[in-house]
C-alpha cells in the first residue's frame, strides 16, 4: 500500500496540462477526448485526520489545558501554519476545504478563515509564510521535464496587489519546506536539487540550500543532507536527518553569508529519542521540535534549549493521547504553535462522510473520495461495494453512489478487492487476510443479496456468501468479473509464485474447472477484465522479477495469448520505465483508457511531516490503451489509490450527500510512520 519555461501569470490549465514535448509520452495531445466520467478513490488515512491548528504561551509558569487555543474552525483538515504577523496570532496555513490544499489566513479575534491568493492551476499549496507583506509557499502544478521528479517548488506573491507571482525555485530544481531568515533577507528550503527522485520514501535525501529572497538564482548548499529547516536569526539554522546510528536529530550549522567554506553541521540532539519538524525561536536558545520517545506511542512538541541539551514537555501536558505535528513559533518567541487531531470537546465538524469531493483541473473528470477502499459500482451506477477498512469494520459492505446510505454484507470477516458482475446482483470479494504470504489462506467468494433488501430501516443484509477457491491452495486474491459474467480471473500462489487464474463465476474451480492465465516467477496482480471482454489488463514485474517493488501495466489476452507491456514512464529501452511502480489499474467504460496509481511524480512533501503512508508517493493517472496521453489527476502529500470508473457520465455532483449528515464519527484513526524504528543499539 512522477519545467516550465513560462512564467506563472502567463500559463492556462491547458497549457499546464499539455505543455508540448517535455516527455513524448507524458504530453502527447489525445487521439480521442478524455473520458466524461466520474472517479471515485481511496486515501489512505486522509478521512480520519481531522486535524486544527492551536496555540498557546510557552512563557507561562504552568500550563493546563486552558491555556491552549484553537486558531482554526474545524472545517475539514487545517495544517502546516505559521504565525502571520508580529503582533497579534493570526495564522497562516493550509486548508483541504475546497476540495485539494489551499493557503488561508486565520485572525486573532476569529477562526472563520480567509482565502488568500494562490495559483489556480494547482492542486497542492503547502508550508505558507507571510514575510515583509509577501506570500511564500510550495506549489506543485508545473511539470517538469523528466519522470520520478517531484513538481513541487517554492513561489512567492505580493500580497500588496496580490498579482505579481513569482517562482524562486529555478527550472529543473525541487525545493520542499520553505523557510525565512528573521529580516526575510534570506530563504533556505530542503532541496532536491536536478536530481530525480531515487524511490525513497522514508528520509527524503535533499540538501539545505540558501538563497538571497532577491537573488533566488544564485544558491549555496550549507549541508548535503537534511531536511525541514528554520532560521534562528539570520545567521543560524537548524534541521532534521536521520543520523548513522538510527535516531531522528536536529544539526546546527551557521551561515557566514555565502562564504565558500561554511562550517559543518553540529548534532545537537542526543540519541535515545526521535526528533524532527524543528522551529527555532529568534531568542538563539531554544527550538521547538516534534518528538518520539522510545517509551511513547505518540508524536509531541518539546522545547529543546541549546545551552543546556535539555528538553522541557509541552503537549504531553495537556494532551498526552493526541499525536501533535510541526511546530511553529511566534516572532517573539513567547507562543507555540502545532496541529493535531481537534478531539471531541474542540468545535468543529465530527462526521466523516462516506463520499467527499475532491478538486479537479478537467471539466471532464470529476473525483470522489470514498471513506473506504476498492470501490466497485454496479451495473447501473446506482450502487458501490467496497471495504469499509480491514480491522474494526472489515468485511463488505454496499453504499448508495450518491452517499446517503450504507448497509453491511460480510461482517466479522477480512474482505479486500471486489468486483461487481456486470450482468446480475453479484459482487465478488477476497477474504482473508490482507497483505499475506502465498500460502495464506485467501479465498475468491461470490457473494449474492437481494437488492430489495435495501432498505433505510436496515443496517445489516443477509446475504449467500459460495467460495470459488478450495482452502488448501493458498493465497487467492483481487477478482474481477467478465463483462458475460462468466468467468472470474484473480491471482492465485497456489504455484509457488503469483500468477493469474481464470474459474467459472457460479461453479469456481469445484466443478467448472480452473485455467492458468499467466506464468513465471514472477508477480502478476491486481488484474481488470476491459469491458469489451477481449483484454485482461494487470500490474507486473515481470520485467525485473527480482524486484518486488516495482510494477508495471500489462495487458493480456484472455486466452492467455498476445501478453505485452504498456509502457507510460517512456518509450521502451529508455532509463526511466523500470522505476515504474503501478497499481489498481482499471479500464474506462470504453476500454480505451487506463486509470491507475503509480509513482510518476515522486515525493510532494517530507513524508516525515505526516501521518503513515504506505505509499506516500502514490497518486492517480490515466493514460490510452497504448500508453500515450498520460495525465496526472491528483497532487497531495498522500497515498490515493484503488480507483474505479462511474459506468456513467450522468451522476450529478449536486445531489450527492457530502456533508457532514451522515457518515461516521471522525475518531483521529491514524498511525505514526511505522516505519520510525525503535530497534536501534
């Protein structure tokens, strides 16, 4: 569980989009017109978030719970702030309440937000600074020129006649986490530099780079490996990396106005306790940073004074069971700020709708993410099967498409990947556990109900669940039904290895007999009958089968004749296509796109910084039958992934309940990034 040579102000979304030539295949002008469709998806974790900003006085004797604030309304998910002046507590941050991340700005006496000027092309604005009446952020709308290269790089705009945009990350750079000097004199971001992206998703391996604000051009690597820095001053920062012996710490290293030879970053934190997201205060002695204590579950800020090496507890004095997230500091260094989950007793929404609208630059394709995984719609539209999630409410469980109901099928048991049949009132669905080994018991069920069942007074459905797999042969996975709904292909280890099976809808292997589609040594997975019957298309690495990491689209007859790859990265030979790691890949209602999740646009945002992502890098794509016309459909520093095609283009946006009326109660369900290791010597 992938620049522009134009300035901002001149470029359209169609431009944007289709910019010529950057990558052959990446930009090619579409034979037919993209498809007028809807696309629902999942987020790992996003739904759950609920996340608000909130503040409160370092320099108090004592602190209790009344002395913290809650700067933001409680509308959606609010994050990454700042403080927006010198004077009061008014707040700078981001807002996912339009449907993608936006910059807005949150007043001392209110927390009924304002919209501030962004770029409308984008769909993903982070890590907002407001210095000498100009806007500074992350923006990741302009493509760049390679795959497996992140978009995303720092803009400023002058809030004075809120026109004038500029880019002050140079053309073929990648700049995350923007920070200022305290005179705004200087900028200094974690930087990517030219280099693609190499596939790590845990450490981002960026440099901490200076720039003057008024010469972006000219810049000065000050340490070759870091991430997240503040300015103490103008002539201090401070940052995150992941040391040799394991631990999360933050480096000191001054500047010495671009001097050819700056001195060497300094360790400051001891070993023995993660820390990250560091805020320097402008007084030169204390840092703000976000902790994880071997002996703790959850993420807190702590004041870390420089002098003496210790550290003073904040949030875990007032909210010890609350994960708390990177800290900012008020110029003046007497107020802290962070986000966390907003609880039950802040106000704000407490309901997590089961569909919600997601922004989308093509007029043509609207986007909806579902509370809930692997979506399948029936054969009208009018309905979704899909897994509400895999441990407190697994099993299947059927929603109206336009979101106002939702009934359980299988409950008590593990169910992941489902397919609808296109020709009756049968969904098919795995069950067992998910992410098991070969051997592992999961079975391909068909599972039958009367849709007459369907009922507002009802919660539950009864429902005829048959196996099509024997037990004994291992690990059967991801159905998907023929558009005849004769026959179901999945993947199966019963070989040894993960290959493709086809069995009879109704008798499965018992007594209709089972036929191997795929073989090899190899893993082919995740398949999708197109719906005109003459293709199985499925993910693959059977180009680079000792690399269990990397996938790619291939299509095969169902005859088990004609298996090609698709080849979307670039053309085949060139450098680019092995990195390639795609999943979830459907067919559009004419069979003549492929809608996917996969790897293209590299990391958006320090995956340090967030909740738990398996895939942080995962955002959905679509591109023809042959691999051209590819396009990015979503931007955000999240994992999105098993998409599903409406069979339609007739449902309407308008009528679909999206608001806070129904749904479940938002409870903060998210994990640290599990793969923050306590195993260290």
């Amino acid at each position: 569980m992938s620049s522009l040579t134009q300035t901002l102000g001149s470029l359209s979304v169609r431009q944007i989009l289709n910019v010529p030539r950057l990558l052959s295949r990446l930009c090619q002008t579409p034979k037919t017109m993209t498809p007028n469709r809807t696309i629902i998806f999942s987020t790992v974790g996003r739904p759950q978030y609920g996340f608000d900003v909130f503040s409160l006085k370092i320099d108090a004797t004592y602190l209790s719970s009344s002395d913290e604030r809650q700067l933001t309304d409680g509308v959606s998910v609010n994050f990454n702030a700042q403080f927006a002046s010198e004077h009061d507590q008014s707040i700078v941050f981001i807002s996912e309440r339009t449907g993608s991340p936006k910059i807005n700005l949150a007043g001392p006496v209110t927390t009924k937000p304002d919209a501030l000027p962004s770029i409308p092309e984008s769909l993903f604005h982070d890590r907002p600074v407001i210095k000498n009446n100009r806007l500074y952020f992350i923006s990741a709308h302009e493509q760049p020129q390679q795959p497996f290269k992140s978009w995303s790089a720092l803009y400023s705009i002058n809030l004075d006649n809120q026109k004038e945009t500029t880019r002050l990350t140079p053309h073929g750079v990648v700049d995350y986490s923007p920070t200022l000097s305290r005179s705004g004199k200087f900028i200094a971001v974690a930087s990517y530099g030219s280099r693609p992206w190499a596939g790590e998703f845990h450490e981002l391996y960026t440099d901490i780079v200076v720039f003057r604000e008024s010469n972006p051009e000219k810049r000065m690597v000050v340490s070759e490996r870091g991430g997240w820095p503040t300015w103490s001053g103008d002539d201090k920062i401070y940052f995150h990396r992941q040391t040799e012996d394991g631990w999360w710490s933050i480096f000191e290293v001054n500047f010495l106005e671009f001097s050819e030879f700056p001195k060497a970053p300094v360790r400051i934190t001891p070993p023995g306790v993660h820390c990250f997201t560091p805020s320097a205060m402008h007084d030169g002695g204390r840092i703000a940073v976000a902790t994880r204590r071997r002996d703790k579950i959850y993420r807190h800020i702590e004041i870390f004074d420089v002098n003496s090496r210790t550290f003073h507890p904040v949030t875990e004095l007032l909210n010890p069971s609350f994960h708390h997230y990177n800290p900012f500091v008020s110029p003046d260094s007497r107020c802290l700020g962070y986000h966390r989950f907003r609880g039950e007793s802040s106000q704000g929404e407490s309901i997590i709708p089961h569909l919600e609208s997601v922004a989308s630059l093509s007029s043509s394709l609207r986007l909806l993410r579902l509370n809930g995984y692997f979506p399948t719609f029936s054969p009208d539209g009018s309905l979704i099967a899909f897994n509400h999630d895999f441990e407190v409410n697994g099993g299947l469980k059927v929603l109206r498409s336009d979101g106002s109901k939702r009934w359980t099928l299988v409950k008590g048991r593990t169910a992941f990947y489902n397919s609808w049949s296109p020709t009756e009132n049968v969904v098919y669905t795995s069950l067992g556990p998910i992410f098991a080994s070969t051997q592992s018991t999961v079975q391909i069920a068909r599972v039958v109900f009367d849709i007459s069942d369907l009922t507002d007074d009802r919660e539950e459905i009864p429902c005829d669940v048959k196996m099509l797999t024997r037990e004994d042969t291992g690990n059967n996975a991801f159905p998907s039904c023929s558009p005849d709904g004769k026959y179901v292909v999945f993947r199966s280890g019963r070989s040894g290895h993960k290959n493709l099976y086809i069995v009879d809808a109704v008798k499965g292997e018992f007594n209709g007999g089972i036929r191997q589609l795929t073989e090899g040594s190899c893993i082919d997975t995740m398949p999708c009958w197109s719906p005109k019957g003459d293709l199985i298309a499925f993910s693959s690495n059977r180009h680079n089968p000792e690399n269990d990491a990397t996938f790619s689209i291939y299509v095969v007859k169902p005859d088990g004749s004609d298996l090609k790859r698709v080849y979307v990265a670039g053309p085949e030979g060139s450098s680019d296509v092995d990195k390639e790691r795609i999943n979830h890949v459907c067919f559009s209602e004419d069979g003549e796109w492929l809608l996917f999740t996969c790897n293209l646009g590299g990391v958006i945002a320090e995956p340090i910084s967030v909740p738990n992502q398996f895939q942080p890098y995962g955002d959905l794509y679509m591109a023809r039958l042959d691999g051209s016309g590819l396009k990015r459909l979503t931007w955000n520093g999240y994992e999105n992934g098993t998409p599903a095609w409406h069979p339609s283009d007739e449902l309407d946006i308008g009528r679909l309940s999206l608001g806070s009326e129904v749904g479940d109660k938002l409870r903060g369900q998210f994990d640290e990034p599990l793969w923050i290791s306590y195993d260290i010597d």
